[in-house]
C-alpha cells in the first residue's frame, strides 16, 4: 500500500490534526494528493506502508518527500477508526 499524510492549511501553513490517506500502489502519490485539493492540504509525507504490523517506510518519488516515523502511528489511528 502507498499513504500521504495531509494536513489542512490555514494561512498558507499546515495546521491541525494530520490525516493518513491509504491508497493501492498501482495509484501515484502526486494524483492522490490532486485529488485531496491541493489548495485545501499540505502533503507533508508520504510513502509505503503496511497494516499488520502497522509500518510506514521509503519515499514518493513523485512528490519528492519522505515517509517519517511518526506516521506510523498517524496510520495506526486510521486503522483503527475503521475497526
């Protein structure tokens, strides 16, 4: 699976809770993250990941920006909202 992470924006900057969007891989991160608004997010990370165990790693080459350790627990909060 591949995720962005976004965070709204308010006056030009991140702002507010970030939100994990967990997608296939055969979709591109830049597409997904078009498709979220742009003048409404910021990505602020991306990458692949995996549900069981939670894991988030690599890059989105498409958007030039990297996965962080704290996403995996974004991601974990998103998994478990839809249990």
């Amino acid at each position: 699976m591949k995720y962005i992470i976004v965070q709204a924006l308010k006056a030009g900057k991140p702002s507010g809770p970030p939100r994990a969007i967990v997608f296939d891989e055969g979709l591109i991160h830049s597409e997904v993250a078009k498709c979220q608004g742009v003048r409404k997010y910021a990505v602020v990370s991306a990458g692949f990941c995996s549900a069981f165990p939670v894991d988030a790693w690599g890059r989105s080459e498409s958007l030039k920006i990297e996965a962080r350790p704290e996403d995996i627990e974004i991601i974990r909060s998103l998994l478990s909202e839809d249990a």
